[in-house]
C-alpha cells in the first residue's frame, strides 16, 4: 500500500485568503462539518492560516483517539483551552495524563454518585418549581445556570451566595464562548485590548480567583468540610508516585476544579437545551417521556436508584448525544512522525475531528438529521459510531456524571411541565466550546393534575 504525503491529503473548497474555513466553520458549522466527508475519509481545512487535517472517517477517528501517545492533546483548541484552566486533566499533555487520572479518578468512583446525583436532583426540581403555568423561558440561560448550580452543590457540597452564584454563571459563559473564539483568532489579537479581550481576561481571573479562594477554605477547615468532589480531590493519593507528586497541590486541585467547570457545566447544559428543543418539535415524543417517566415514578423524586428504569429518558438523552455532542470540535497534535491511514504525517501536525460529523454520517445512522430515540431501543451505542465522549484512555472521566445529570433533569423538568416551542424557527448554534441553540425560548405548560 502506498504512502502518502500531507499535501495528497484533498482541501475543502472555500478557503478563504488569510482566514480560511475559519468564517464557514462560525457561520454555519452543521453544514461546513456535514460537507466534508463527500472529499475524503482525511480532508484540510484551514484555520487562519494554520492547515488542519479533519478525520472524516469513524475507523481513522477512533485510531488517532486511542493512541493518545501518538495524537496528543493540542492543536489551536487545547492551546486555547490550556491558557484559560491550565493542565487540568482535559487539557493536560499526554505525559502528565497518566498521574492525573489516577488522582481525579477517586471522585468518580460509583459510590459518590447517589450523593452527586442528589445534588443534580434538587437543582432540576429547584429549577423547575420557579416556573409559572404560561412563562416563556431562556432554555439556555436556564439549563446553563441549572447545570452550573448542580456541579457547584457536586462539587463543594455546599451553595454559593447568591452574587457569587451568578457571577459565575457569567464568567462561565463568556470563558467557554471566549476559548473558540480565540481558537480561530490569531495569537496576536488575542492580546489587544478589546472589549471582548478584557471580557473574557476578567471573567477568567474571577473564575480563578473563586475556586482558588474555595480550595484554599477547604484545605485550610477540613473540620467543616461536608464532602464533595473538591474534598476527594484534596484527599486523593497516587501511590505510585512519590514526594509533592503523590498528591494533588492547591494550584493542580483548582486547575482541575476549573476544567471540570468548564468541561461540564455549559456541555450538559447543550444537551439539556437541544433535548429540550427536539421534544418541542415532537409532542408524541414529549408525551411519551412523560408516561414514562410518571410511571417509573409514581409521585417520587428521581434519584440515583431509579436510574435504571429511567429508560426512555435514557434514550432520549442518548439520541439528543448523537445529534447534537457538546463537545463538537476538537484538535489533536503529532507527537512524532506517524501515519494515519495512507497518510505519513510529519511530527506537529495539526489534527481534528468532530463527534457532530461522524454522527450524522447516513452510513452509520439511517436518517441522521431525524430525532429518533427509539433507535437505540435494544441497542447500545457503537464504539466507533458514537463518540460525544471521545475514545481511549483521554476519554472523559465525567461522561457517567453527564449523562446521569441529562437523565435526571429530564425527569425533573418533563414530569412537572411541558415545552412549548414559540415558533417553528430552527435554532442556529450559538458557536462556542459547545453549541449552544441561539435565543431558544419556549412556553412552559403544567401537565394535568391526574
């Protein structure tokens, strides 16, 4: 078989000079994303003027995941993403991945979970009792500041002050759209003092200087602590490391506080709205949720013991994960010299793929851009097919966490209201780390007293 060199690899059409795909891909990336496999399993882009290699195909997707020695962490996303939350455990390069994983992987070990679970419920239920019969509500505003409350209560198993609250609600949102924005602006821009540079550069010292302040209390008052995910991570041990290794220090436990902020909080919220928008579009469905839901029920909160029979809400989160995955748009970076397919590719190469595009491939989902939770009845999610979590040993250490959190949510709105949409408008992404459904409002409707 032979070998081909990078410049073999076919271009998308419609770079343009200076810029590249970087407008197309802003503009409109469920149709730029969707093109691109009719060029190729192995297509450039061009982000500014950085060449990009896109993985089209599911088998070469999944390759480069696994082999995370090879395809490490970066490329303009995780640079980006680096210089808002540090070395966390999903930005960190490969060689530091390792100890990380082991240190953070106590907190999501399945005991702690009726606990987070609790936390997540009461948000939704919280949520969802503040709604009036009639009001019209911002999905996204709503799910992003439920989903944020949830992993704060996860978290530091405690609230924050009201102001405070808020406050990161919004510097979470500007932090999460500023990481794409500068990963298609060049390096340079990103440092003149624009309005939205000095947006973003100060929700992020704020961000830094609250969590840092939290972890600081914790360590400091470990006779007030009343557990959390934050509690774990101060406690955590690697017992094969020695010295400061064995151990998370302050500064690591905050970084890897703020990436999973970053990391969590706006994606569930993503799926949370899409899900949301696609039950509006489809009363049968909605219905059908909330059947179900009322009658695995039967007048109790959902909780972590319930998961389980949850199962169509379990669908529809699945589906919402395939039509829609949170984390939409990500970079790799050849570590060496490799190959890829038939494709040699020299060390630094720049690589990316998309969950969105290897999930609304007709090949492998029969009427992709159709909302079908029933496709998964009987089952389960193909390795290779579905990747909203991404694959191998960098896959995400919080993907039960999120889907519990969708599953949960979803019972707590759907078995109280109903969602109206107010129009017929199919919603542009908002174009950020996630994609967020632009200026989504929708009617909440009290379901029928029985």
């Amino acid at each position: 078989m032979s070998v081909l060199g990078v410049e073999a690899v076919p271009p998308a059409p419609g770079a343009l000079p200076f810029l590249g795909h970087a407008v197309a891909l802003a503009r409109d990336p469920f149709t730029f994303l969707s093109s691109l496999p009719a060029y190729g399993d192995l297509v450039r882009i061009r982000l500014g003027p950085q060449t990009v290699i896109m993985t089209c195909d599911p088998g070469l997707t999944r390759a480069m995941l696994v082999d995370d020695r090879t395809f490490d962490k970066g490329g303009p996303f995780y640079d980006r993403a680096r210089e808002a939350s540090g070395d966390g455990l999903v930005t960190c390069p490969h060689q530091l991945h390792r100890r990380q994983r082991r240190l953070c992987q106590p907190a999501f070990h399945p005991a702690h979970f009726p606990a987070y679970t609790t936390a997540m419920v009461t948000t939704a239920l919280s949520m969802a009792r503040s709604w009036r019969h009639g009001q019209v509500i911002d999905v996204n505003h709503a799910m992003v500041t439920m989903t944020m409350r949830a992993m704060v209560k996860a978290m530091f198993a405690t609230r924050l002050s009201a102001a405070t609250d808020r406050q990161v609600v919004d510097d979470l949102t500007v932090a999460t759209a500023g990481i794409f924005r500068r990963m298609l602006t060049p390096p340079r821009l990103t440092r003149v003092p624009t309005p939205g540079n000095l947006r973003y550069n100060r929700a992020q010292a704020r961000l830094r200087r609250t969590i840092a302040d939290a972890v600081s209390d914790r360590r400091t008052d470990r006779a007030a602590d009343q557990g959390g995910l934050l509690s774990v991570l101060l406690s955590a041990e690697d017992p094969d490391s020695t010295g400061d290794l064995r151990a998370l220090s302050d500064t690591e436990v905050a970084e890897q506080v703020l990436t999973f902020f970053l990391a969590g909080a706006e994606t569930t919220a993503n799926l949370l709205a899409w899900t949301l928008y696609e039950l509006g579009r489809a009363p049968g469905l909605q219905e059908r949720l909330h059947a179900h839901t009322a009658s695995v029920l039967r007048g109790r909160s959902p909780s972590f013991e319930l998961l389980p029979e949850l199962t169509f809400a379990d669908h529809v989160a699945t589906e919402a994960l395939r039509m829609y995955p949170s984390a939409w748009f990500l970079t790799r970076t050849a570590a060496h010299d490799t190959r890829l397919g038939e494709v040699s590719l020299p060390a630094g190469t720049t690589l990316a793929y998309s969950a969105y595009l290897i999930q609304r491939r007709p090949d492998l989902y029969p009427d992709p851009d159709r909302f079908d939770p029933d496709r998964w009845e009987g089952h389960k999610p193909g390795r290779t097919a579905y990747i909203p979590f991404g694959a191998g040993a960098r896959k995400c250490i919080g993907d039960r966490f999120a889907h519990s959190q969708a599953i949960l949510s979803l019972a707590a709105m759907t078995s109280m209201w109903r969602f109206v949409p107010l129009t017929d408008r199919v919603p542009r992404p908002a174009v950020h780390a996630t994609l967020m459904p632009r200026g989504l409002r929708m009617r909440v409707m009290a379901h029928p007293r029985l």
